[in-house]
C-alpha cells in the first residue's frame, strides 16, 4: 500500500488514486404493468421490484396503441397511489396502458412499460 505525502493510510487518510480498486455492481428490477376488466371497470394493476420509485411516475390509459407522446392520455394517475387504479372508464376493446417516467433529468416522459391493446 502506497502512503500519502501528509497522513497514513489508517481511518480517514488519503489514499492515492492507484491504491483504489474498482468497484462494480449490477442490479435488474421489473416493472410490471396489467390491464384487466372488474365489475365492468377498466383496471390497471402495477408492480416493481425496484427499491425506488421512477421520476413523476404516472400510470396512463390510452385510447388505442400508446402514442408518440406518453402524456398523450384519456386517465391517469401518479405511480406512488395504491394499485391497483380504476381508470374510471367502462371496460372494453381499444385501450392500451403505459407506465411512464421523466428521462433523468427532469427530461422528456418516456414509457417504463406499455401493454397491447385490448380487444373483444
């Protein structure tokens, strides 16, 4: 171990840049997105592994495919409400879901996850 010119290595030294390994870490996390029919409701049910919630997560339908703008949307809510979220539109074909969050930072909405859209 390489000392600095002004203390020793020992708790709160400086070390030089050469005595510090590299550090690497992964992690995978999912998000989960489903968008079903009860009591003639339009639900969208959502979960994540993730530790932290996306930025200004927003749970949206939509009226057909997802659309070029993610904000583009006929109901929607924050991710951080419980699921799972009744839409409050009546149950049927044409609808699709996406979750979607701000590109870092605070950028553009961008979709997390989007369903097909529901047919009879």
């Amino acid at each position: 171990m390489k000392h600095s010119d002004t203390q020793d290595a020992g708790v709160g030294a400086a070390l030089a840049a050469d005595d510090v390994g590299p550090v690497n870490i992964s992690a995978t996390y999912s998000w989960n997105l489903l968008l079903y029919e009860y009591q003639g409701m339009c639900y969208i049910a959502y979960t994540t592994t993730a530790p932290f919630r996306a930025q200004q997560g927003q749970l949206m339908l939509y009226s057909g495919s997802p659309p070029a703008n993610p904000q583009d949307c006929i109901a929607w809510t924050w991710d951080s409400n419980p699921s799972p979220f009744n839409t409050g539109k009546p149950w049927g074909s044409g609808y699709s879901a996406g979750w979607i969050a701000q590109q870092s930072p605070n950028g553009p909405y961008t979709y997390v996850a989007a369903t097909g859209v529901t047919s009879d």
